[in-house]
C-alpha cells in the first residue's frame, strides 16, 4: 500500500485497474463511441482490452517491452494501446505522417520488435531499413481484401488482436511510476527525442490537472492519439469514468452535428480549429447544442469570440508532451494572450540563461517541477544528454519564451527552440531539412517559419541548388535573415496549387 497522499490509487491512474474499476462500477455504462457508429460500454470495453492483451501475449510481448501503434484514431489504435498497457507493456504510437528517415530513425530509437500498422502506412515500411522489427500486425479495412505484407518481417493479420480466450486479470503488476508510453517530440535543435511518460505523468497532465472535468461529461477527441492532445483526454475519460468519442480528425462543417448526434459536453479547440469554427456563416440554433467547455490554446481574441458566440464555458492551458498542464487559466479568463496561473502542485519560474529568476514583464525561459513524484517525464529514451540537459539544476527547461505579470499571469512570447508550430504540431526544422536535402538537386536547405493566415507558423523551406545559403562565420546558416526575407515572389505553395499530402487521405 502507498501511503504517500500525493500517489492516486492505481484504480485512478493505472489504466487496466480503471478499466476493471468501471466494468465492476457501470459495465452497462457507455465508455467509447467511434466515428465508425463502433460503441463499448465498460464491461466490453475491458474484455476487448483483455483480448488484445492475450493477443500480445501470445506473440511473446512481456512487461516492459516497447510495441509500436502506425495508426489514425479508431477501433484498432485504442484496443492497441489498452492491451498493451492491461500486460504492462509500453505503448509507443508513431505520428501517420512520417516516412523516410525521420521513420526509420524513430523506429530504430523505439527498440521496439513489433508495430501494428494500418495498411494505409505499411508500404511506407518497405521504403526503410525495418532490420530493428520482428513482426507487424496490419489493421485497417484493406486487411478483408488483400494481404498485406513488408518484406523481412512476419506479417499478422488484424484478426489476431481477437482472440477466442482472454486474460481474467492482469498478469503483471502494474505501477503509477512505470512507463505507460513513449511519444516522440516534433525534433527542434536535432533529431525527435522519445519522451518517457509514466502512468502518473499522464494521470497528472488530465484528470489530476482539470477538476472542470467529471464522470458526467462526454468528450470529443478528434486529436490523434500519436498526441498528448489525443491522449490525455481519453485518460480523462478513463479516470473519471465518463466517456469519450473517438473522431479520425477535426471537421469544420461537420463539427457541430458530430457534437449534437453524440451529445459531446467538453472538447479541446487547439490552434486552427478556433478561427475555422469562428468562420462558419450563422446558423439557427449556434447555442442550441450539447457542448459546454472547451479547453481553448491559444486564448486569444478569437478564442474569446468563439466562446462568447457559442456559449462555452473555457479555460485555457500550457502544455506539452515532457510537463503535466502546469498553466491553468481561470474559466473565461479576461487576460488575452494568458496560458493561465500555476496550478497547484506545481512550481513555475521565468528565468534566464543562468537559471536565475527574472522580473515581472522580462522574458526568460519557462522552467518547471511538481511536488508530485513522477508527475512529468521521466527523461527521453536513450538520450542522457538531453535528459541532463533538460533537467539541469533540478527544474525541467521547457525551451520556451514566457513573461509573467504581478497578478500571476503566464504569457507565451516565443520559442526558444529553433521548431515550428504549424496547426497545433511542432515540427522540427532539423527533420524537415534532411529530408529535403536528401534529394540530389539540393546542394543546401533551410526551413523556417512564416507568418499563416490562420494564426501560428507556416512551413517555408529556402532551397539553394547551388549557391550558399547566409552563414555565420561558424559556418551556421542564419534562418533569421531567411525569416525576414519572409515569403518572396519565387515561392511556391504547394496547398495552393492544390497538392494534399498521404495523411489528408488516412484521416490523421
């Protein structure tokens, strides 16, 4: 028994003990509803849990072991993660966009021997060098209608993930401080980093963070759940005993009759999808539905408008994957531009490069601690450097630009990190560069951010087939005078002439 008060009982913040809680509590309750018109009420959801956890089993996957999800929200991705973690396993879910290096560099940093794939992505596998994989298990309704296969690897068919038996209980004890997933960062100044969460991390970051949320709410993730967005309210729901509904992604047009035919109370507008839902022409009925809170990032003049047209009770909040929500706002807040106060529990400072506190209105990097064991990361796999780095002098470095005033307000300025943040993601500019400069016609390449009508970052990538790109005298390109240059007469957008990209068409 844990007698420390700050450690939740494991049936609060262990997934396969919430699970068992609710099945014993409500199993006729609705728990999940997916896009599909697929519902679970506890008690299935549990015994689908047990299932794709035996499945696991029966394929040699132990406590501990990391198993890669290539997969867009749905059925298969959520039983994925639930079986894994009913065995003690660690869930290591892989962003649907990725391919080429980038792929194969996470991949190879996983250690994991199996991934589940949705048969969309696995001819992506082929493209890479898979020697660190074993086997994979290919989801996806292309399954019914033809094998699909990677070369080197034994290959499983989706069906596998239903086995006739199931495990009774879990088989392994289970801690609030082991390792529940792994989620790779965007990459900022190198390479993705795998950031290690434990149980109570994710605990911390959703239901130990937001008391506005309880069992009665029904919450729209339509955020993916290679994502901390995506994840964290399904582990609201999993703590609260609620429930949840599970979308591939975030539609304007049908947003509000996916609220309403559902009867979702609370969702999270992240980045775009304000100034989308704030554009809608006016329709009879904009207060008439079932929604009630949101969590609103940024919280800025058009968040306020949203939340003022429709009615909805908001707060907003900073987060991200390595922390635990540690800037709440108050509900509504009449602060444009705040990420909110500290919550309790947590420490914050604004600091600068030496770690020492700034004054009120300076700006300084955001550093972090919690008084709760194990409430943020617990470092990035295989990376001591920058765990050490990150933890230096006992706070986490968020690597992000914040000012605060005498009120306790937080303020975002800017990022440190040389990262991007395009609709709510960040995207590595290292990444974005290898990639580019792994075709023969690029002698060099950088990848900045400009200015989006929709608010946060686009993607701008400055080619130069052969002459240099501007270098300081260390030889480092100087993306600030690329950004002021900003975009000129010879760029080219691809959305504009209308090209999509693979994950418009898997829905990620």
């Amino acid at each position: 028994m844990i007698f420390d008060p700050r450690i939740p009982a494991h049936d609060e913040c262990v997934l396969g003990s919430q699970l068992e809680r609710w099945a014993t509590a409500q199993p006729d309750a609705l728990a999940v509803r997916f896009h599909d018109g697929e519902s679970w009420t506890w008690a299935e959801a549990l015994r689908n849990t047990q299932r794709a956890a035996k499945a696991f089993q029966d394929l040699g996957v132990k406590k501990g072991d990391h198993v890669l999800s290539w997969q867009p929200n749905g059925r298969d991705a959520l039983v994925t993660w639930f079986g894994l973690n009913y065995l003690g396993a660690v869930y290591v879910p892989l962003n649907t966009a990725y391919k080429g290096g980038v792929l194969e560099h996470l991949v190879r940093l996983s250690d994991a021997s199996l991934i589940v794939c949705h048969a969309d992505l696995a001819p992506r596998l082929s493209d890479i060098d898979t020697a660190a994989l074993s086997d994979i298990i290919v989801t996806g309704v292309a399954t019914k209608a033809a094998a699909v296969s990677v070369e080197g690897l034994t290959h499983h068919a989706a069906e596998v993930l239903e086995p006739a038996s199931w495990l009774d209980e879990m088989p392994n004890r289970v801690e609030p401080w082991d390792t529940q997933y792994i989620i790779f960062t965007s990459g900022t100044t190198g390479p993705s980093k795998a950031v290690l969460s434990s149980y109570l991390q994710g605990y911390s970051m959703g239901p130990g963070a937001f008391d506005q949320f309880d069992g009665t709410d029904r919450i729209l993730v339509n955020l993916p759940l290679f994502h901390v967005g995506g994840t964290i309210f399904v582990i609201v729901t999993l703590a609260n005993g609620g429930s949840c509904y599970v979308d591939t992604h975030f539609r304007t047009d049908d947003f509000w009759s996916t609220v309403n035919d559902n009867e979702i109370t609370m969702t999270c507008l992240l980045a775009a999808m304000i100034p989308f839902l704030l554009n809608l022409p006016p329709f009879d009925g904009e207060r008439d539905h079932s929604l009630r809170k949101a969590v609103c990032v940024p919280w800025n003049a058009e968040a306020v408008a949203v939340s003022d047209r429709y009615g909805l009770e908001s707060w907003t909040t900073f987060n991200m994957t390595e922390v635990s929500s540690p800037l709440i706002s108050d509900l509504n807040p009449n602060a444009p531009g705040t990420c909110g106060r500290v919550r309790p529990g947590i420490e914050a400072r604004v600091v600068d490069d030496n770690d020492c506190e700034v004054a009120p209105g300076e700006v300084g990097e955001l550093i972090l601690r919690s008084d709760r064991p194990w409430a943020m990361n617990h470092g990035y796999y295989k990376n001591p450097e920058a765990t050490a780095a990150a933890w230096r002098n006992g706070w986490f470095h968020t690597g992000d630009g914040f000012r605060y005033d005498e009120e306790g307000y937080f303020y975002f300025v800017d990022r440190i990190k040389d990262a991007i943040r395009r609709r709510g993601e960040n995207i590595s500019s290292f990444e974005v560069e290898n990639e580019v400069a792994a075709h023969p016609g690029v002698a060099e390449v950088a990848a900045i951010a400009v200015p989006s009508e929709l608010g946060e970052d686009e993607v701008m990538v400055v080619i130069a087939p052969v002459e240099e790109l501007p270098k300081t005298p260390t030889q480092k390109i100087q993306k600030h005078l690329l950004k002021s240059d900003g975009i000129t007469p010879d760029t080219w957008d691809r959305e504009a002439a209308g090209i999509k990209v693979t994950r418009d068409k898997i829905g990620s």
